[in-house]
C-alpha cells in the first residue's frame, strides 16, 4: 500500500469534516487552512472524493463541502481504495489476479496475502468517526482549569 499525496490529503480533509459535521458545510479555504493543503490542489481532492460519494457541496457565498454520509460509515480502507487504488503489497494476492505462470511454486504469496490481510483488518476497521472522536478525546484531555 502507498499513499499518494493526493491520498493524504483526501483522509486530512475527511477527517477536518467529519469534525466538523454537526455544525455542517465547511468552506474549502477553512478546510485548506486546517489540513494545510493547497487550495487549488484541495479542490481537485475534493472533487474526486464527491465523485466517490464520500462529499456532498453546495456552491454560492453560503456554500462549502461536507461528508455525504455519517462519518461512521465511511472507513480509512474505502477511501484509500477510492483514492490510491488497491493495498494489497503485490498484484498476485488481489482477488482474480492470474498472470503469475509459476503460482504453485511462489513462496511469498502466503506472506504478501497476510499482510494484505492485516492492513485490510487496520484500514478496514477504523472510520472517521473513530478518529474524530480520538482527536477530540485528545483536546479535551489537554483542557485543565483551576
């Protein structure tokens, strides 16, 4: 598995909506603000991942983005598949994969397919609700007052 820039972006912008989800659209300068992205780039991150169904937008002076769904359903594995393609290590543990002429003999399909496996148990396992709730675990942890 590798993750593009483009892929890092598009996790950093749902997780800075799904933040923000109870208070509704956010603006792409405050999402690029927060995320530290580049507008322009964020734009074309934005517009691939409402393509994927993950954003919903409304244009005009009072519009913005905001997830399409609750950040429950929508895990960190569905999105770097939208984004950066498959995670599996090799090509020849993917399902229907059969270009490899000597697959009887390979040795190391059994481990490519255990750590696809174990990254898919990761990635598939954690949604943006988790990590919203994570950060904000976090932040609230830091507020001490006398």
């Amino acid at each position: 598995m590798r993750i593009t820039y483009k892929g890092d972006y598009a996790l950093k912008a749902l997780l800075d909506l799904a933040l923000h989800y109870e208070k509704g659209l956010s603006t792409i300068n405050d999402v690029a603000k927060h995320i530290d992205a580049p507008v322009k780039f964020l734009e074309q991150v934005l517009l691939d991942l409402k393509k994927g169904g993950f954003v919903e937008s409304k244009r005009g002076n009072v519009g913005g983005y905001q997830l399409a769904k609750d950040p429950a359903e929508i895990t960190l594995g569905q999105v770097i598949r939208y984004i950066d393609g498959p995670i599996e290590p090799i090509a020849c543990v993917e399902k229907g994969y059969s270009n490899c002429v000597d697959l009887r003999k390979c040795v190391f399909k059994n481990i490519w397919h255990k750590v696809a496996l174990a990254t898919s148990n990761i990635v598939d396992n954690v949604s943006f609700a988790d990590l919203a709730s994570q950060i904000n675990l976090e932040q609230n942890a830091l507020v001490y007052s006398i």
